[in-house]
C-alpha cells in the first residue's frame, strides 16, 4: 500500500512564530460552508448580523457535495410500515404518510433545488429522502448567500484560534498565507468541532467502551444505468430488493467467484434527479477516525479500493447495470462521526427514542438511531415513536468552558447513539440556522451566546419560518 505509514516514534520540532493578516472584522463568523454553515449564516444574516463564512474548499455543500451524500433524509415525521420487496423504485419503502419537521432555509433550500431542476419533491412516494444534483446544490447554495449579503471566504483552512477566551478570531491556512478572520460571535460548522476543541471546549469520541466510531464511507454516482432493466430483474427476484438495498445472492455469488470483498451485508444505492443514474452508498472503511491525518490517508485509498470492485461487480453481476460506470466520486471520503462537543446539555438515545420535548427547542428531527457498524458489516436502526419528533435543545449547540463560541452540525453535544440521528445533514442545517440566530442575537444584545434567551432565539426562528411546535 502506497499511504504513508504513522511514524513509528513521536518525533516533534518547533516552528518558527509568523505574523498572520487580518482579513476581516465581522459580526459572526461561520466556519465551515456545509449544510450547518449555510444555514448558520443565512440565520444570522436573515436576523440581521454581518456575516463571513469560509470554506476550506472552493465550492458550498460539505458532506452534501463534496463526499456526494445523497439523498437528504428526514424532512417529515415517520409511521413506520413493512418494508416492501421486490420494489424497484430506488427510494425507502418502509414508510408511510408523515407531516414536515424541518422548515426554515431548510425549506428555503429544498425549493430553490426543486425549482432548479436539482431535486425530486418530498412526497409519499420518496418518503423520507429527497434526492439532488449535487452540482446544482452548489449553485443554489451559493445564489443563497449572495440574496442574503453573507460574504464568503473560500480555500481557507481553519486552523487555530486567537483571543480564545472569549473566542474572537479564527486563524486560517490560505494560499497567500495565514489570515485571522475577527468577529463578535463565531458559529463552529467544521463538521470535527475543530475550532471548539482548539479553544478549549471538552469533547467525546466513538462509543464509551471502545472509542470506536462509525465507518466511513466514499459515495459514488453510477450512470448510464438501465432502470427497466433493473426492475425486471427485481420483478423475478423479489425477495433480493427492498427499495434502496439488497441483492444478497448475486454478492453471495460474486464474493464466492472471488469478484467482491463486500465490507457490508448489501448493496445500498438511491435514485437521483436522473433517470439514468444512481448514488451509491456501499464502501464501508471501518475503525479510522476522521481528525488522524494517517487514518484519513488509509481511508481515502481503502474506500477507492473497494469503489473500483463494486463498480465492476454491479457492471458483471446486477441486470440493469451493463453499461454503467462511475462519473464521479466524492472529492473525499465522507465522514459520518468525530468529535462531540460537550455541550450544556447532551442528548441521548432516550431522548430521541421517546421523542422528548425541551423548553429551550431550536430544532426537531424525526431521523432514527442508525448506527452503521464500526467493527464490520452490520447497521442498527432504531426508529422515533410513529408519528413523532424529538426536540434538539439550544444548550447543546453550547460548549462548556468556552465563551463567544456556539457548534451546529453533527459535532453537537450528544451521546454515540444520538449522533447517530442528529448527524445527517437537514438536521445539521437546522442547527446550523438555530446557531446562527443566537450568533446574531448575542452580538446585536453584546452578550455572549450562553446568555442569549431561548425565547429570544425562538422567536426569531419561528419569523425565519423554523418550525417548532408551535412555537410562534
């Protein structure tokens, strides 16, 4: 294997101090431009803030375009039915009517993509998931900011803090050097709690017992796909396909004909906006995590290893699939679970299984438990009651031991088993708008984000089009 091996032994050396240019000087800062950043500024933008957001890469989306996570799931309360065999539709079948949860630039987003062409409309017939264009999404998200007056700053690495008590500037690694970005309030949207750590707030890794993590996964998309020709081999052999996942005898058959290594139980792959196309969420890279260099290295070459056979095993193997090839996979490995931020307060797995109700609500979600293995093949799946959602709390978006500081995305303030649920990535951006609103709200009442009022950021969620029970 070609990766470079972890050092054997721990040698460092010091580095020289350096001067850094200021940037900007900013209300709120956000940092990361995924799904919680996007809404975090927009949030806070919409309430009324001036708003930087960087990104360390040259385009907006995160996990949603650059690792290529396709669909966006759990826009809508779940009441749970029998998952259907032998239904070709590339979409979950194990669902029934639901009413909407997530509201707000969620909704936003959601129809700008579906105007553009780059998503399928929620309906009962997709369910929980909404397919898009990636590329699109892009686009859109970009159209998004620049209707909202949020100045962006791409190709920028956040590396450090400064002034970290409160936290006040962000240093990052750009191509003309090392820039500070200065601002009142600071929303943490990298995805790993980077910035959070690096100012000191505590945070949890994997499971208790182990540390281990989930895995991750290299999504993919396959073109040139015959859907009808698919569905009839679904038709003969419907005890092999329900909705998104299956084909148990062909891997049986390809793994013992020495074709496929399938670090998973099945084969997993959703529809698109595109006839003629399908995302592919079958790699599976276990027991690395996402803030080791060496891991990353070892995942990246792992995942396209495995990216390479199961291409090749649904081109000789899967009826449908014949022509098919890869036209383009995740610019890097997509990473389901890292650090998690201790916040004021850490959901737990009961607190989603019984869909518990919090004062301080800033978002719901409806999404299970859904932990993908970190040992191998294997994913546990436990719903929210039919018909209902949990409330996400403001305190968990605020970590302890640090000021001027807030998290959104999947680094909140959870257990193993929560992050689970509140990692996938309508829920992320329904943070990341929670986040952004007390980030504004903080530095408009010059107070820190701790002491900001839940009402206060309630009401301004609730004339931002958040849906939250009720609230108004």
């Amino acid at each position: 294997m070609p990766a470079l091996p972890r050092p054997e032994k721990r040698v460092s050396i010091s580095l020289p101090p350096r001067r850094a240019q200021i940037a900007a000087e900013t209300d709120v800062l956000v940092v990361g431009g995924g799904p919680a950043g996007l809404g975090a500024a927009l949030g806070a933008a919409n309430a009324g803030a001036r708003v930087v957001l960087t990104e360390r890469y040259g385009f907006l989306g995160g996990n949603a375009t650059a690792a290529l996570v396709m669909p966006l799931m759990s826009f809508h309360t779940q009441r749970p039915r029998r998952e259907k065999t032998g239904a070709a539709t590339l979409l979950p079948t194990d669902h029934g009517p639901g009413e909407p949860v997530l509201a707000g630039v969620v909704a936003t987003l959601l129809e700008r993509l579906v105007t553009a062409g780059g998503a399928i409309s929620p309906s009962l017939k997709t369910g929980y998931v909404v397919p898009f264009d990636p590329e699109v999404f892009k686009l859109v998200a970009m159209e998004l900011l620049d209707e909202a007056g949020v100045h962006y700053l791409f190709h920028a690495l956040a590396t450090d803090v400064v002034e970290s008590d409160p936290v006040k500037a962000v240093v990052f690694e750009t191509k003309s050097g090392p820039v500070v970005i200065r601002a009142q309030a600071v929303v943490d949207c990298t995805g790993d709690g980077d910035i959070a750590s690096r100012a000191g707030a505590p945070y949890e890794i994997g499971r208790g017992d182990d540390r281990l993590v989930q895995p991750m996964t290299l999504m993919f998309r396959i073109t040139e796909f015959d859907r009808a020709a698919f569905s009839e081999y679904v038709k003969k052999h419907p005890d092999q396909w329900r909705g998104v996942h299956g084909l148990w005898d062909l891997i049986r058959k390809a793994t013992a004909e020495g074709k496929l290594q399938l670090p998973r139980e099945d084969v997993l792959f959703f529809a698109t906006p595109h006839e003629r196309e399908v995302s592919v969420n079958t790699t599976r890279v276990t027991r690395v995590l996402g803030i080791d260099v060496w891991d990353l290295c070892y995942a990246e070459w792992e995942s396209r290893r495995q990216m390479r056979q199961i291409a090749a095993f649904l081109r000789d193997y899967v009826p449908g699939f014949e022509n098919a090839f890869v036209v383009q996979s995740g610019v890097n490995v997509g990473v389901r679970e890292t650090r998690r931020i201790v916040g004021d307060y850490q959901l737990t797995a009961e607190d989603i299984l019984q869909a518990r109700k919090f004062p301080d609500v800033i978002a719901r979600s409806t999404y299970p438990i859904d932990i993908h293995n970190p040992e191998g093949a294997g994913t546990t799946l436990k719903r929210v009651p039919p018909g209902e959602a949990y409330d996400i709390p403001l305190r968990s978006l605020l970590p302890q031991k640090v000021e001027g500081l807030l998290v959104a995305g999947r680094c909140i303030s959870g257990s193993h088993e929560a992050h689970s649920s509140y990692r996938v990535m309508a829920v992320c951006m329904a943070t990341g708008h929670a986040a952004g609103v007390c980030a504004a709200l903080a530095v408009r009442h010059g107070r820190s984000p701790r002491a900001v009022p839940a009402t206060e950021v309630q009401n301004e969620l609730a004339r931002q089009g958040a849906n939250l029970r009720g609230i108004r």
